[in-house]
C-alpha cells in the first residue's frame, strides 16, 4: 500500500536513457523546417515567468527542463514536482508563481507550447491520480490505486510518469511488463485454464500472469490455473465486494493471488466499490 506518491528526487532515474530523443522529435514537430517566429525575435535575452492559473498537482518538470535545456534556457522552479499549486492573488490575478524560464527570445519561443503542452498533460493526470487516491482512502481503503495502458499513443512515457507523481501505482508499462490475458485471448485460445499454461510456459518465473474475468465461475478457474492476478471487470460495487470476499474465503490457504477491479470506475463512484479492509487493485480506466 502506498499513501503517498514515491520520492520525487529520484522519479526522474526512472526515466529510460532515450527519453530526451521524445523531447527532440516533439521539437522537430513543432518547427520542421524555417522558425519565422524566432527570425523576428532573434537571440535577446529575455525572462518568461510560468504561471499557476488553477490549482493541481505539479508535475512534469523533467520533460519541461528538457524542453528549454534542448532550446538554449534555464529554468528556475517556484514549486517542486508533485506539490499541490494553490491558486492565490499574486501578480494581478488568481494565480501562483511556479517557474521562471531565461534565455534568447527565439529559444524561449520555440520551446513554450511543447513545454506547456507537456506540463499540462503531466499535471492533469497527476492530479486525477491524486484526486481519486484521496478519495478512496478517506473511504478506507487500503489497497493500491493503478493506471491502465490506455494511455494517448506517444506519450505514454510522460502520463504514466505522471500517474507516480500523483501517488497511483503504474501497472504495466506496456505488453512486455505482464502477461494480461483479456476475454479474446481466452476465446481466441480456447479456456481460461489453457491460456493460463500457455501464458506460463512463455513468461516462465519472472512475468505474472492476470485474467480478466466476467463471474466468480472464471476467476475460479483463473485462480486454479496458477493466475497471479483476477481482474474482476465490470462488476458493480456490491458485486466486488462480494466476489472479492468469497475468492479469498474460498481460496484461503491453498493459492496465493490479487484480486483487480477494472470499468467504470470514476471520481464519483469509486468508493462504492471499498470495504474497510479488503486488499485489492483499482485500476482507473
């Protein structure tokens, strides 16, 4: 369990070694021939200030140090990564201070909105992920909150960076992390049981094997199969609460295993699916 969000000084060591080549090609997006723009600005030095319009958790800031690293600026942080920005009347308006960004005109210009577009992203999901963590845990739940893979297409990277900084768990990072055998892969194979051995056979000791069942009946036989995890998708809240508690009567001390719960989980919902002491996974969709 994991009340928190992990230690923010050493999130970015997780980051793999080819990150910042993303950052190159989002540049290269934005501008892949002639900047008109920064032939007008030129090199100037220039001081753009970053404000805090709305309140949220702060997250992103390695992707953002790239970005102007990449364009010839310096940032300075107002605020740490995962610090909740509060909204107040400094500068004039229903803002707060966050960052302070130096360098040429062209360099400031050139990196604004990919920098912007980034730490917007980031700090949204963050704040999501904290949002819902909040929630279920002054309902009493003390299990573990994680995030799917359903995440935009190219920015995986930086929305499941973002999921940490807001205290979710990851989940798997991708097909590779862990063997998920959804409801076509055990049509497509045939069984629950058989896609279960299948699955092991390949993956061997290191890769856990998760089912996506529809009733008790197949997380039964997921769970008898060897199955690491069941995920129990679509179940209504009182739906969870009873399968959860039959499986781990049922399978007391004879399989060791963790019971998921996926679909339709929202803001507004997800409390109706905790019970004050139960241990499982919500994953938000």
């Amino acid at each position: 369990m994991r009340d928190m969000p992990l230690d923010h000084g050493s999130l970015e060591h997780l980051l793999p070694s080819h990150w910042k080549t993303q950052i190159t090609a989002w540049l290269a997006e934005d501008t892949p021939s002639f900047d008109y723009g920064g032939f007008v600005v030129g090199d100037a030095p220039r001081t753009a200030t970053l404000w805090g319009k709305s309140g949220g958790i702060l997250a992103g800031v390695p992707f953002f140090n790239e970005v102007f690293a990449q364009t010839g600026c310096a940032v300075e942080w107002h605020a740490s990564e995962g610090q909740h920005i509060e909204r107040n009347k400094e500068g004039g308006g229903i803002k707060m201070k966050v960052a302070t960004v130096t360098g040429p005109a062209r360099g400031i210009l050139l990196g604004e909105r990919v920098a912007l577009n980034i730490l917007a992203r980031c700090s949204g999901v963050a704040s999501m992920s904290r949002g819902f963590l909040v929630n279920l845990r002054s309902a009493g739940y003390r299990g573990q909150l994680a995030g799917t893979r359903k995440t935009t297409p190219g920015f995986r990277l930086v929305e499941k960076y973002a999921m940490l900084v807001g205290g979710a768990d990851g989940h798997r990072m991708d097909l590779s992390s862990m063997i998920m055998l959804k409801d076509n892969h055990v049509w497509s194979r045939g069984s629950i049981r058989d896609a279960v051995a299948a699955a092991k056979s390949a993956g061997g000791f290191s890769l856990k094997v998760e089912v996506e069942v529809q009733s008790e009946a197949e997380a039964d036989e997921a769970i008898e199969a060897g199955a690491d995890v069941v995920m129990l998708d679509n179940f209504s809240g009182e739906g969870v609460k009873a399968a959860a508690r039959s499986l781990k009567q049922r399978w007391a001390g004879k399989r060791h295993f963790l019971v998921e719960v996926s679909g339709g989980l929202t803001l507004d919902n997800a409390e109706e699916y905790v019970t004050n002491g139960e241990l499982w996974t919500l994953l938000s969709p």
